[in-house]
C-alpha cells in the first residue's frame, strides 16, 4: 500500500511537472515571437483603421454630394416652376 501511494505522488509530480514545462514552453514562445505578434497587430489595428476611415469619409462624401443634388433639384424646379426667361417676364 506504501508503493502504490508513492506511485501516485509521483505520477502527480510529473504531471505537475510535464504542466510547468507546457507553461515554460509556451511563455519562451510568447518571448520569442513577441516581436512578429506586436507588428502583425500593428498592421491589423492599422488596416482596420484604414477601413474605418474610408467608409467614414465615404459616407460624410455621399451625404454631402445628395445634399449638393437636392440643392440642384431644388433649383430646377424653382426655374421650372417660373418658367422660361422671355423677353414679356423678365
């Protein structure tokens, strides 16, 4: 009964262990392509917003060219509505 008790805590170690090794691993990992990582983010967060950017200035560009045709709508139909500059109106 002895042996098996020191059988699990020694299974247990080296699970403990193989998970400390996992975490070393995975943060000299981390260490390692910390570089790689921060500029693909850079580029990431810059290309986002890029695009943010553009459909920004895109939408402000095409309410504003609406207003510009509704102004020119408008003053259509005024001249319209007043009718051809003759000689007898004007």
């Amino acid at each position: 009964s002895g042996a098996e008790h020191a059988g699990r805590s020694t299974e247990q170690l080296t699970a403990a262990q193989k998970q400390l090794l996992r975490k070393r691993q995975d943060l000299d990992f981390w260490k390692k392509n910390a570089l790689k990582i921060r500029s693909r983010n850079r580029i990431a967060g810059l290309a986002i917003g890029a695009f943010v950017i553009g459909m920004f200035s895109y939408t402000i560009l095409s309410v504003k060219q609406e207003r510009i045709m509704e102004d020119i709508d408008n003053e259509a139909k005024i001249n319209y509505i007043r009718g051809p500059r003759t000689g007898t109106n004007s």
